[in-house]
C-alpha cells in the first residue's frame, strides 16, 4: 500500500512538473511571436495582452519547477535529469528573448537620444524579414541590421546601421538576385544593364556590392579640359557590349537610328550641340516665337545670383557644358539609355548623376539657384508623377531660384492639363510660350517657360 501510494506521489509530482514544463514552452514560443510576428513559425494571430506578461510567467513556471525538484528525493531527482534538462533550455530561451528585446530596442535610438520603436517595429513588421525572403547570401547580409561595434550612437545618432532596398525590389526577386550573384572580392559581371532595369522599374536605391567594377581594356587618359568640353571623346574608355554602336563617331552620325531617341543627334558637337542655347534652333513663323530661350537672356534674370544648379534631361551635357562659360556649375542627371551617356558627360570633364526619375533628389532643402529640363518630361508622364517630380524640384530650389521648362511637349488636348501642374507651384511667371510642334501637324505643342520660386515664409 505505502508503494503504491508512493508510486501515486511520484507519478503526481511528474505529471504537475510536465504541465508546468509544456505550459513554459507554449508560453515562451508565445514570447517570441511577440518578436518576430511574421515568422513562418508563428502563423497564429497573439494579442498584445497574451504576450506581454509572458516572460514574467515564465520566471513564475521556472521557481516552481525548481522548488519541485528541490523536494523530490535524489532517488527521483536522479530519474528525472531530463526535467533539469528542459529548466535549462528554458532558462536559456528566457534569456534569448531578453536579448532580443534589448537588441531591438538599442537599435531603435532615435537622433535625440531617446529610446522610440524603429519604423519597421512600430508597423509590426520584422526589420530583418526581408532577409528571410531573398536566398542570395549577399543581399541577406546586406539587408541585415548592422549595430555599431562600439555599443553606443555613431556620428549620426543611431546605434546601428539599417541598410535599407526599395520595396520595388521584392517583385524583382529574380533580377535582384541575379545582380547580386556574384564572387566576393572578385569582378562585378558586366551587367550595369540588369542594374538599370531594376532602377528604372523602381527598385532604387540598389543595395552596394562587393565585387569590382569592370573597367573598359584599353583605358586612356582624357583630353585636356579645354578641348574635352566640345571633342568627342576616345572609344576605348567605354565599355560598348551592351550597345548597337561601338563607338563615339557611330552615335555622332546616329548610324542605328534606334537606342537613344530622346536625343538621336545629341553625340554631334559640331552641329547640333554647338548652337544650342547660343541662338535660336527652333522659330514657329505662324505664331512668330520660339521655345528656345537663350542662356544670357536667362541669366539676365537673376545677374550674378546663379552659381549652381542641375540639368535634368535627355543629353551628352552641353547644357552644362554652356554654362560652365557662364561660370555656373551644373549636375546633369542622366541613365545610359541606348548609348553610355554618363560616360560621355563625365570625358567632357562634366559631372553626371546617374539617377532615374523615381529616386527622390539627392540634395537637401533650398539649396540649387537653377533647375532645367529638357527633352525628358513631356506627354508620356502621368499627372499624378508630374506632381511628384515638381514638389521635390521645388523641394531643392531655393527662394528665388529658377525653374527652366525647356521645350516640354504634349498632345494639343493635355496641354491645359499640364499647364495647370506648373501653375499650381504658385511661381513668378519670366517667361512663358506655347508653339505649335511642326512636325506633328498641330496635334502636339512645345511649351517652354522660365518661373521663380517665391519665397514661402513660414
């Protein structure tokens, strides 16, 4: 009887410490769901209020476990090591959930210095699921959450480094991997093509790689500033693979007819680049105007108050290239769409931006004297995008700067349309003209105008 009833004793304590086992275990997998809520092992839903106290629980089910053990005999202690083997897995999954949550939250350190969630934990998402979703190694680690290795705030006030990929990205799943499948230490693959593909259809910023970038085999050192500005420059310094010319003189003469029609004839610096904005290209004799305004008559707007600025359009860079004699510096923003037009602006000794118009601008809040367009936005862009792009123009235009439509063209019927898009920045009219696009019989116009952005107190 006293064996059986001790056998009933012993059976008893097992069965309350294996419920007080498995509860911890369930509750702790609650913890982390708390955690990482979009992990493919927690697909359940768990309230904020079943999780919250849970480490608290678990520390409650770890005393008592270990009170039991203290009370049994070292008989059944003794037949009952894996118990102390699971208090210790518990205990250590306890600690890893403290960890991460000190992770997170020394990461999150605002600029201030105080402690706020990150943008991604506020929203309940994962920062590093992203991660969990590529399976390149290098765009995993990239993606990773880097913290400073000295434990506290880096120069700019964070604790970590979020190196972040455009959410563009994740419906380019292959096309991104592809681009970062590569050897480590070793050569980049020539494919800059596949880059711009995925920056053109919106996956920008792309992430840095660890590969080097291929250089042309024969590179030679450029001209002289003086001449560079108005020669064209040596074949061997691009890299031609992924072009229908294979050189400068074959897209000077347009030879392919295809590949870079925004400007089929901006490679000739002789003839048709040389007059541009010296003289009047373009005269509508039906309405006796132009679209073509003329750089010193710009200029004359604001003497002596544009020193910087940037060209975004379709071309080599002579814009910049006539304003330089002008003393005005001027980025150009350019992709190398049919023909290596970076390459061409910088052998000029110009500076081009290689960035598309889905990239918010690099440059900070009234800061340039001049924006100017050309040839670039015109009637294929929507509405809603032309709004975009000139709120962040307007954005980076100081008080007082100027804004230069240059020959944008449209359908005769969206032109109210348009206009009404540059109206709405509220700008000081200079200069403003519509002309009928000759070549298209009337159904198409050119407009063109020179505005001022006011200054907007606040």
């Amino acid at each position: 009887m006293k064996l059986n009833m001790r056998f009933r004793l012993k059976k008893g304590v097992y069965a309350f410490t294996f419920l007080f086992a498995i509860l911890a275990l369930i509750l702790s997998i609650l913890t982390l769901s708390r955690f990482y809520p979009h992990s493919s092992l927690f697909t359940t839903t768990i309230s904020e209020d079943q999780t919250q106290d849970a480490t608290k629980i678990i520390d409650n089910i770890l005393d008592k476990i270990i009170t039991e053990l203290k009370n049994m005999g070292k008989d059944e202690e003794k037949h009952t090591a894996f118990l102390t083997e699971i208090l210790f897995q518990l205990g250590s999954l306890r600690i890893s959930v403290l960890n991460i949550k000190s992770q997170k939250e020394s990461l999150s350190v605002s600029g201030s210095g105080s402690r706020s969630a990150h943008p991604l934990s506020r929203s309940g998402e994962s920062y590093n699921e992203a991660m969990e979703f590529f399976l390149i190694e290098e765009i995993r680690k990239y993606v990773k959450l880097k913290p400073n290795r000295l434990g506290k705030q880096n120069f700019m006030g964070a604790n970590g480094t979020f190196t972040s990929i455009g959410h563009a990205c994740f419906s380019m799943k292959e096309e991104l991997e592809e681009y970062m499948d590569y050897d480590v230490g070793d050569f980049c693959k020539d494919d800059w093509k596949v880059a711009q593909k995925l920056m053109v259809h919106g996956c920008d910023p792309l992430p840095r790689r660890r590969c080097f970038a291929r250089s042309p085999k024969l590179y030679t050192k450029p001209s002289p500033i003086n001449e560079s500005i108005w020669k064209l420059p040596e074949d061997h310094n691009v890299r031609w693979s992924h072009y229908r010319c294979k050189s400068f003189a074959c897209l000077a003469r347009n030879a392919t007819g295809k590949g870079f029609f925004k400007c089929s004839d901006c490679f000739n610096l002789t003839h048709h680049e040389k007059p541009r904005w010296m003289q009047v290209v373009y005269f509508d004799p039906s309405t006796n105007s132009t679209p073509d305004f003329l750089i010193e008559d710009v200029l004359k707007i604001k003497p002596g108050e544009i020193r910087i600025g940037l060209d975004f359009s379709a071309g080599t860079g002579t814009f910049a290239a006539r304003l330089r004699e002008f003393n005005v510096s001027i980025v150009t923003a350019t992709i190398n769409l049919g023909a290596p037009f970076s390459e061409m602006i910088a052998l000029r000794g110009l500076l081009p931006l290689y960035l598309t118009i889905n990239q918010r601008l690099p440059f900070f809040d009234n800061t340039l004297d001049i924006i100017h367009s050309t040839r670039f936005l015109d009637g294929w862009i929507d509405f809603i995008l032309l709004d975009f792009v000139l709120y962040d123009w307007d954005r980076v235009l100081r008080p007082g700067g100027l804004l230069w439509i240059d020959s944008f063209f449209c359908a005769k019927d969206d032109l109210e349309d348009y206009l009404e898009a540059f109206r709405m920045l509220r700008y000081k009219k200079h200069k403003w003209v519509v002309v009928p696009k000759l070549d298209k019989d009337g159904s198409e116009v050119f407009f063109s105008a020179v505005l001022e952005k006011p200054p907007r107190p606040f």
